[in-house]
C-alpha cells in the first residue's frame, strides 16, 4: 500500500506536467503540495490528482514581513479546495498547527520517520489527523543509500507514504551535488535538462520503477485525503 505525495517546490510548469505525466502514464494517484499558482495543476486529472498546500513559512524566520496568515490564506486562495497540508521544510509549531485547524484542513504530512514500517495516520489535539510519511528523494541520498532501492516494501499491507520533488524526478538527482550545480538553472527545463543523471540509478529511475512496480503488481495507491477521510471513518466505526 502506497500513497505517493510531490512538493512541487515552485517547480517550472514543464517540470510538473513532466512528473503529472509519468503519474497519467501508469495511472496512479498522487497527492500534490503545491507552491504557487499553475495551470498545469488547474487542469490535471483530480480522480489521479489531489492538491494541498505547501506553503513556505521560512520566510517569517529570516525576519520577513509576512505572516503564517497571510502565507496560508494566500496559497488557500489559490487552491481552495485543499484539505491537506505539508510545510516546506516542515516547519511547524503548535501556533502553526493552531492555524491550520481553524482554516478547517483536514490533515498535516509534516511528521517524517524515515524508512519506518507501520506508520499510521492519528488525531492531533487540535482535531486535524496528522499522517506520517516515510521516505523522501532528497533525504535518500543525505542517508548516501543507492537509488535502485526505495528501502521499504511498498507491497507491504501497512502504509507507506512517500515524497518526490519533480525538479529530482526530472533531473533524475542522485546527489547533492547535481542538484546545486543545477539550481541557478531552477526555471528553466530547457538547461535543467543538460544536468540530467544519465550514469547511475537516480530519483526518476526510482521513481518510474515504483510506477511499474505499483501498476503491474496491483499495489493499492491512495490519494492522502481518501487515507484521512478513511481513518476518521474508522475512527467512528
Ligand atoms: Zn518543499
């Protein structure tokens, strides 16, 4: 059982549609925390897509202007029907959590245990479910594990709950490394392509392999809306 989420990390709209498209191609779902406005995502497919929130409250650290209020009621404007939400960064507090729940979200994706098995949504104080993810394409490589194994058995019953970046799937990142040299070039898919790992197994290699992995083996894909509406259905027995 797999549930696949993407922070699109102010992605250019070919990077998404490049990642949206793989997800098309084997017909699996996703749950996509978005940045910002695009049209990509304005028109995907919402049976295979679902669109939280991703919003960048690191700002408010380095002392900028704006508010968690203003951060949130931005991107909410922006996708009004989001119902889930994952910090970038993760950054989060109780006052954060606060915030959330009186913008009636429905669940937060900030708790991250790496390559932990039997991760299990649960209820936060504040009434939101919080559903823990276990395995991300950069945090991969900070481990320095290979890109030909996720590391977790996505055929298990139990949940696993994974993120990717599509600038990582596009570039095909196995490293650090590629992905600075990459970065000054972050806008622009048409040199981003130059920097694409074409020697060794990288995030799209994973990535593309889970797809055909999750669509040949009839492993259960969920959308993290349908495993949080699914707990609090649970929960009322
Ligand atoms: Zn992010």
């Amino acid at each position: 059982m797999i549930s696949f989420t993407i922070d699109i990390d102010w992605a250019p709209e070919e990077v998404i549609e490049d990642t949206l498209s793989l997800f098309e191609k084997y017909k699996v779902k996703c749950t996509i925390f978005s940045t910002h406005y695009s049209k990509v995502l304005e028109v995907s497919d919402k049976n295979l897509f679902e669109i939280g929130i991703h919003p960048n409250f690191n700002t408010i650290l380095s002392g900028g202007a704006r508010t968690i209020d203003n951060i949130l009621d931005e991107l909410l404007f922006i996708h009004p029907n989001a119902r889930g939400i994952r910090s970038h960064s993760m950054l989060q507090s109780t006052m954060f959590l606060q915030k959330f729940a009186e913008r009636k979200l429905l669940y937060d994706a900030n708790h991250f245990l790496p390559y932990q098995t039997g991760i299990k949504p649960f209820k936060l104080w504040t009434g939101m479910v919080r559903i823990p993810y276990n395995w991300e394409d950069d945090i991969h490589w900070m481990y320095g594990y290979s890109f030909d194994s996720c590391k977790l058995d996505i055929e298990d019953k139990g949940l696993n709950v994974i993120n990717f970046h599509p600038v990582h799937i596009f570039l095909n990142s196995e490293s650090s490394e590629r992905y600075t040299k990459a970065k000054p070039y972050y806008n622009y898919a048409d040199k981003l392509i130059k920097f694409r790992n074409t020697e060794t197994m990288g995030t799209r290699d994973l990535f593309i392999s889970l797809l055909e992995k999750v669509s040949s083996n009839g492993v259960t894909s969920k959308k993290l809306l349908d495993v949080a509406n699914e707990y609090i259905a649970g929960e009322k027995g």
